[in-house]
C-alpha cells in the first residue's frame, strides 16, 4: 500500500490505534513507512510511554514539566534498561550465529491475590520456576519471618502504584531479579525490605516508604523511577557498580542514599552490562558533547568561555560614582602635611604660562629605569600606568572541556564509572542526601538536592564525582569533604544554603572546576583543618559572606575563577590559612578583594582585583603572604590597606585609579563601634564588627559554624608547624613593598602611618591626585629606596614630623607640589629632584637630617634646596641645577637664624648671559635615577619583577606588632 494513496494527517490517525509490536511490525515495511510512524513521536509514542505502568515521566522527578527530545527514545531507552536482569545467559563465543540457535527460557505467569491460585508471597515463591513472571493482585502482602529469593523471578504489581503493598523482608539468593510497581514498607521486625549480597537486581517504579534497600558487594542493582520516602533509604556496602536513575528521595532522618567501603575486587554477572549502560548514560551529557546542564539555572550573569574587558563590569558606572576628581570624594586627607610653601591653587597660578618655557630648560629625566612602564605598547595603546582611564582585559573563564585537557587527573576521574551512580534523582525535604565513606566511590550527575540538612558528603578517603547537579537551600553546608576525601565536582549549580556552598577539611583535596556558587547564607567556598583542593574557573558571587574562606591551615589552589558581587570579602585568608590564589577575577564585592589577617600567610598572584566597593586588598593583624603581579584597580577604598602588625610582601602590582590611597600602612586597628568620620561615603553598618578588627569573611556578628554536626575538633592537633608553614617561603622580618606601580589613585600614592618598619624598593608612584608618598608615621626606619615618584597633583615625598625615613636612589620628578617635603629624622641621599613645581627638597620644622649627594633642579618659582626653620643636620655635595632663568629664588636657602645646619660642598649651576648652559647640563654618572640596579641595601637577592624592574635591596629588621592611630575607610573582611 502506497502512503500517497491517503493524506498523512489520515494516516497518522489510522496508525495511532496501532499497539507498540504492530508499530515496530510497520516500521519495517519501508523507508516511507519508516518515516510516517517516526513522525508519530509527539502523538502515538508519548501515550505508549506515559500509558506504560513501568515507568514514568522520562525526566520525572526532577523535571517533569520537561518534555524529552524524543518520546520513542525515551520508551526505547526504557524498554532497554527494564531487561538488563535476563542478560545473565552464558556468552557463546565460538560462533557469532550460535546464538541463533539458542533456545528461550520457559516462562510462566503465576497470579498471586484473593480468588488467585495462589494467594501468599511466600507461597508463590516456592513454587516458581527460573524466570517466572510472579503478578501481585490489588492488596497488602505481609510475612512475619524472612523470605529468600532462591530462582530469578520477576515480581510485578498489577494496577496502578500503590495498589500492591508488601510488608516484607527479602533476601536474595539467585543471581538476579525484577521488581515493578510495587510498594515496600517494613515489616516488624526489620527496616530493611530487600537485600542482596551477590546478585544483581532490577527496580522500577517502585516506593520504599520508611524502607531500607541493602546491596552489599559484589551484588548489584538498577534501579529506576523508584521513590524512597518517610525514611526510606537505599545502602551499598562494598559495591563495585549499581546504578540508581531517576529516583525520588524525600524525608530522610538520616542520609537517604549510602556508600560504605571500597569496591570490592570480585564481580557478578552484571558489572559489566551496568558499565555499558552507565558509560552510555554519561556519554549523553559529557562536555565534549556540548550538552548543557540540565534545568533552567539562569542568573543573568555572563557565561565564560571568552574575554571580557573590565569596561563590560561597570565601567562607566565606576565613573558616574567617582566623580572627575576623584581627590576629595569620599576621601579625608590629614591636614598639616605638604602645605608649607606653595602647594595646590597657589602652585597652579604661579606655574600658568610658563609651563613650556620651564621645560625647555628642565633636565631630560625620561631614562630611568621605570620608564619603560610609562611608553605605549606597540599597538600604540596605553600601558596602566600612564592610561587615565583604566583598560584593562580580563580573562574569561576556562570550559570544562578545556580545564580537563589541561588536567590528566581530572579528566580520568571524569571518566569513571565505579561504585554508586546516581543520576537524575532528587533529594529533598530531609537529614541527607549521599553520605559516602570508608574508601567508597560515587558518582552524581544531573541530581538535584534541595531542602536537606546536608547535599553531599565524602569522608574518610572516599572518592566522589558531581557533575551537573544542583544543590540548594541546605540549612548546613552544600557539599562537605573531608578526612583525606577527593574527587571531581564540576559544572554544579551550587546556591541558597545556609553554610558554605563547600566545605573543605581534614586533608580533602578534591578537583573543584567550572561550577556556580552563589547566593549563600554564609561562604561560598570554606576550606580549613588542613584541607586542600584545586578550585578552578568556578563563578562564586553574591555570598553573604567571603567567597572563598581559606583558614586553620586549609592551603587550596584557588585559581581562574571569577569572584564577584559578594555581600563581604572576594577571598579570606585567616588563621594561619595558606592557599595559592592565582589568576582570579575578584569584581565588585561589597568588602576587601581580598582579606589576609591572623596568621594568613597566601601567594596572592596575578588577580584581577576591582570595583570593589571596599579596599581592593587587606593585609590586617598578623597577615602575611606574597601579593605578586596583581592588577588591583578602580576600588571604592584604598588599593591596598596594610596593618603594620602584619608582614606582607607586594612585588609588581599594578595598583591604580583606586579612589583612596594606592597603598595605605596604618598602625592600628579600627576602635570597636566607631562613628564614621566625615566624608566617609562608602562606610556601611556591617552589622556588628567593624573593618579594621573585624572578620571580613562573615558579615556580622554570626559565627560560622565549623563543627560537624556538633563534633568538636582539636584544631591545634591538626595544624602544622610553624617551621614547617614557612620552610618553603623566603622569611622577612620586615613588610616589603617592592616593584609596584602606584597610579591615578584618588589620594596619596603611598600612604604610611606606622609604628613599625618598611622597605619601600623600586615602585613607581605617579598621576595620583595628591601626593606619590606621604609619611606621617614612622617610629621606626622606613626604608624608600630607588622609587619614581611622577606627576602627582601635590608633592612628591612628604615626610611629617618625628617620622624616621631614609630617601636613596629615587627620582622625583614633575609634581605640582614640592619634590620632597621632609619634617621629620634620617637620611636624602643620592636621589634626582627635578622637574617639581615647588622647591625640589624642603626641610623645614625641627628635623634632623642628612642631605647628600643629591641633583635637584626646580621647575619655576622654588628653590632647589630650602631649610626652614631649626632644623638640624647637614647639606652637602649636592648639585644644584636652576631651572627657568627667569625663576630668582635661590636655589639654596637657609634661615639666617640657623646655627644647627651645615652647608658643606654644594654646587650651584646657573644660567649666564653668554652660554646656554641648560644644553650642557644632563643627568650623567649616573643616569637618571631610580637606576636599573639598585645596591643600596646591606644584602641582595636578584629578584627581577614582572614590571621589569630589577631590584636587590633587602633589608632585615625586628616586627612587632604594635598598633596607635589611624585605620582603612573600608578595610573588612577577614
């Protein structure tokens, strides 16, 4: 019969009264014929799936609102996996048409039920043969003693689920078994319903209501469409493959699905079937495929993959809030520094008009060893320090595909298929979801947890595998591992859980890749008690509280992930915490970038730290680490923000268009409850504890809860050493601010207040809008050495009174304010001052001072060297450049009155009416300073930076952790 003999809606029609074996029958006639009934997949072949008892909704339970890509599919995938537990034959291998000739096994259909030939379990039971088909009637089946299953059967419930109830104790003794339709509830003597230690067995559709299924190694199981509720449970002990699909778990009072103990050596007859089924299964949503997870988990953020440039992220917004000038917004800047002699509006008038005559007699001071910083790249766009606007590309997040080229361990472990697979289920409304421990293995995928005490939790070696999962709304932590756990978590959507999103102790050292965790009650990544683990290019945005929390000796690798929109800090670092946190994108988070306190010691390396609506790094009370190659940029606080307890060391960070300070060094901690100063815009009430002695990574005064249902660890037994901590690390004694750009910050460059020492080595400090560096406390020696301070809108060095400082090797050229402004006690020397547009060097007050072998040449209107007052100390062998001829202040003046100064060798250069003397004149023997090789500290290391500034000054001093006056406008998060 020719389909075009009838219109193809007819027969479609025609067809849909057609049973399942007739349709098949069609499906071979012919192509065409092929075709017609294959177009019947939305009509015909949805009602035989959904009509068939044995199962339900193809993407029941968790998406049943979801239709399927192909209902025949579904019905086919289905009427596959329902005969898995009749392929026990013996395998013919001598011949591949042997099987041609394999005879079928003899079933028969026996009737259980009132009116039936038989109308106990039990009895059915004993009289059935190899493969029978047992069919329960409507009604309640219930034996006081225990059954054994000694032949294959299978055990169907006639009508519809819940119509044939078993109150039962069942033990397998035969090499495998089917159950459908049915519903299990505990007899009275034991919770568990149906057991098996050696042979396999087939769920589906099936309810364990306050049940238990125990499958010890090597048995297995399948099981499919099931619901455990009221309790209900499903343990494996030792297995070496089972496999739960699409199962519904609800009101738990303990974890509803457990795995205990490695997998043993020994298989059945069904491992090997399982594997094929389970590596089909996984094959469908693996990353090479593209499938996405599953379920609508939308956020409106970007997805990774690509690169972004920062403008994407708020940039104009980040203008619209800092205004033009950034100086004066939301800023306070001390009076009583920098104001002697001319400064601000009086510096403007005064140099207007003459700005060019200056510079054609200014000395050429472009070549020195930071100047490479400041000329455009090849592609003729500007490099940070020089750009007023900042422009910078961020990377974008790795896929997991390319995260699992990258990494051997993670793709292996990908890959695997042993133990416990769980797939499609949920779990919710109750104690646990999957508990796994003593060595076992488990792998989740698609499931969804909603509702429970805990999602997830490995322990005691035990290897897990999560992807694509969703966890939600747990009232503790999401995903807990610990006790040397590990494993692969990747692509889950983690959120809404009252503790941390993962928790990471006790030697865990999972594999964390490309998952969401977001919108947590408190942390979204929590790693302590000597956890460890790689966490890579995950999103981790809008906690309440830190990011990522690494405390208690947690040392992680936290890397390419993006950061962002948390309600407190990007990442804490507390209590003797470690970690390697490297090529991040920390964004716009509420508190600190990142927060280093107590004893935590990072490697903070290569991050993109901005927008922030705080500082962009806190190093407070006792923080250590290494703050290498950072771009810290465009936050509403300072750049970076250092207690002088601490012992940070900052290598060749960019550090720009902050709207503070670049770097701020304060003495002590914010006094508890505060009132916020004047023009402190940004200062929020954090609800309990305050920046400067707060706890960045908890917002409030919660405390998070680190205990394990109650348990109390001895945290000191677990943690190492200090010997040990730091072996690996170049030990200081000394905070080390060294290599790092300081640009168009919106105050001071360098802000220091301290009672303790600094070595301040090879930075370059320019654009900002007040001051490059200001000192306004210094009790001990601060050490600033081969620096370029440029083109900042106030002085260049401003040094207050009672402050102990010593100047060596820098340049200092080109600022609106006075090259160096000194009050205070120790040392200028060998330092290039030109260019500035008050006097080059001023001392003034009752400073005690050394001033030596400078070259100083001012711009218009100042003098070269000027004491003020009674100052005591010594200026010689200085070489004294005039700058515009038209300028007649004295390039050396001192107050007459003063009789505590010694002028001693100086040389003073000055125009003449017959030479042109400025064209002979030029910074020579040596070159213009800061030089490429600075040795002016007592020891050398050879450290070249990523700025390419090579600098081995060193130094070695005593810290203690002593605190006085001042703190950070934002600091906060640890």
């Amino acid at each position: 019969m020719e389909v075009a003999s009838l219109p193809m809606e007819l027969w479609r029609v025609i067809l849909a009264y057609l049973p399942l074996p007739d349709l098949g029958r069609c499906c071979l006639v012919c192509h065409a014929w092929r075709e017609l009934v294959l177009s019947l997949d939305n009509t015909r072949w949805k009602q035989l799936c959904l009509g068939c008892p044995e199962c339900r909704h193809p993407n029941w339970p968790s998406q049943p609102h979801l239709e399927p890509a192909s209902w025949r599919e579904a019905l086919k995938q289905h009427a596959l996996a329902s005969r898995t537990w009749t392929q026990n034959g013996v395998e013919l291998q001598s011949s591949a048409c042997l099987h041609l000739f394999r005879r079928r096994k003899d079933r028969r259909v026996l009737h259980v039920g009132v009116g039936c030939e038989f109308e106990t379990l039990r009895g059915v039971l004993g009289a059935a043969g190899p493969y029978d088909r047992v069919v329960l009637h409507p009604g309640v089946y219930e034996e006081q003693a225990e059954l054994a299953l000694k032949v294959p059967v299978e055990l169907v419930g006639l009508g519809q689920l819940g119509e044939v109830s078993l109150l039962v104790c069942v033990e397998q003794q035969c090499p495998t078994a089917r159950l459908c339709n049915l519903v299990f509830m505990p007899a009275w003597f034991s919770t568990v319903v149906y057991k098996t230690s050696w042979g396999h067995v087939q769920l589906d559709n099936c309810n364990f209501e306050g049940a238990q299924l125990q499958v010890r190694g090597p048995g297995t199981c399948q099981a499919r469409f099931c619901s455990f509720s009221h309790g209900g449970s499903a343990n494996f002990l030792g297995v070496a493959l089972s496999l739960l699909d699409s199962c519904d778990f609800s009101g738990s009072d303990a974890a509803s699905v457990t795995v205990d103990g490695s997998p043993v050596s020994e298989r059945n007859w069904a491992c090997k079937h399982l594997a094929a089924l389970a590596r089909t299964l996984t094959s469908e949503g693996s990353p090479a495929n593209g499938v996405p997870p599953r379920g609508s988990w939308g956020t409106g953020h970007a997805e990774a993959g690509s690169t972004f440039a920062a403008e994407d992220w708020g940039r104009a917004a980040w203008q619209r809030g800092a205004g033009a000038p950034l100086l004066g917004r939301d800023t306070v800047i001390e009076d009583g520094w920098g104001e002697d002699g001319l400064c601000g509006g009086e510096l403007e008038s005064h140099a207007q008009g003459n700005d060019q005559a200056s510079w054609d007699y200014k000395l050429a001071c472009d070549r020195h060893s930071l100047a490479p910083l400041l000329k455009p790249h090849p592609d003729g766009s500007l490099p940070p320090a020089s750009s007023p606007d900042p422009r910078y590309v961020i990377p974008g997040l790795l896929s997991l595909s390319q995260e699992l080229q990258r990494d051997p361990e993670a793709q292996l472990l990908a890959t695997s298929v042993q133990g416990c697979f769980v797939r499609r289920c949920v779990f919710r409304d109750g104690k646990g979801g999957v508990h796994i421990c003593n060595y076992g293995q488990a792998r989740l995928e698609e499931n969804v947890f909603r509702g429970l005490n805990y999602a997830v939790r490995c322990i005691q070696n035990s290897t897990i595998v999560m992807l694509r999962n969703e966890v939600r709304e747990c009232s503790a932590s999401g995903v807990f591992l610990r006790l040397s756990a590990h494993g692969l978590i990747a692509e889950n959507n983690i959120h809404s859980n009252g503790e941390a999103g993962l928790d990471i102790r006790k030697g865990a050292n999972p594999i964390i890749l490309c998952n969401r965790i977001h919108s947590g009650l408190r942390s979204g990544v929590v790693v302590l008690g000597n956890g460890k683990g790689s966490i890579r290019s995950n999103q981790i945005y809008n906690n309440k509280e830190a990011g990522v929390y690494i405390l208690f000796s947690g040392n992680p690798v936290v890397s390419g992930n993006h950061i962002f929109q948390g309600q407190a800090a990007g990442i804490a670092v507390n209590e003797n915490g470690r970690g390697m946190i490297i090529e991040n994108v920390i964004r716009e988070n509420q508190w600190g970038g990142a927060d280093i306190r107590r004893g935590g010691d990072p490697v903070l390396r290569n991050n993109y730290i901005c927008y922030g609506y705080s500082d962009g790094v806190v190093v407070g009370e006792r923080g250590r680490g290494l703050i290498e190659g950072n771009h810290i940029y465009c936050n509403k606080g300072c750049g970076v923000w250092v207690m002088a307890s601490s012992l940070p060391q900052l290598l060749a960070n960019y550090i720009t268009h902050n709207r503070i300070y670049g770097l701020a060094v304060f003495c002590r901690k914010d006094p508890e409850n505060r009132e916020p100063r004047v023009g402190d815009g940004a200062v929020q009430e954090w609800g309990g504890e305050r920046r400067g002695g707060g706890d960045g990574a908890r917002r409030g005064g919660a405390q998070e809860n680190f205990n394990d249902d109650g348990e109390i660890f001895a945290w000191e037994n677990d943690l190492d050493s200090e010997d040990e901590r730091y072996s690996a690390r170049r030990s200081i004694s000394v905070a080390l601010v060294e290599g790092n750009c300081m640009s168009h910050n919106g105050a001071v460059g360098l802000y220091v207040k301290t009672s303790e020492p600094l070595n301040v080595i090879g930075n370059l400090l320019n654009s900002n809008c007040a001051a490059g560096i200001a000192v306004l406390q210094s009790t001990q020696l601060t050490r600033l050495v081969a620096n370029c301070t440029l083109d900042n809108s106030l002085g260049g060095v401003t040094v207050e009174k009672d402050c102990r400082v010593e100047l060596r090797g820098n340049g200092i050229y080109d600022n609106k304010g006075h090259g160096v402004s000194f009050c205070g006690d120790g040392q200028i020397g060998e330092n290039d001052v030109v260019g500035n547009r008050g006097n080059g060097i001023q001392v003034s007050s009752n400073a005690d001072v050394k001033v030596l072998h400078n070259r100083v040449q001012p711009s218009q209107g100042g003098g070269a060297i000027v004491v003020l007052g009674p100052v005591k100390g010594v200026i010689g062998d200085n070489v004294l450049f005039q700058g515009h001829p038209g300028n007649k202040e004295a390039l050396l003046h001192m107050d007459p009155s003063n009789e505590r100064c010694l002028l001693n060798n100086n040389i003073i250069l000055q125009h003449t009416n017959s030479c042109p003397s400025h064209t002979l004149w030029a910074l020579e023997n040596p070159s213009a300073r800061p030089l490429a090789d600075s040795t002016s500290g007592p020891s050398a290391s050879g450290y070249s930076s990523r700025l390419t500034i090579s600098m081995t000054a060193r130094i070695s001093a005593t810290v203690e952790s002593g605190c006085h006056n001042s703190g950070s406008m934002f600091c906060s998060i640890l």
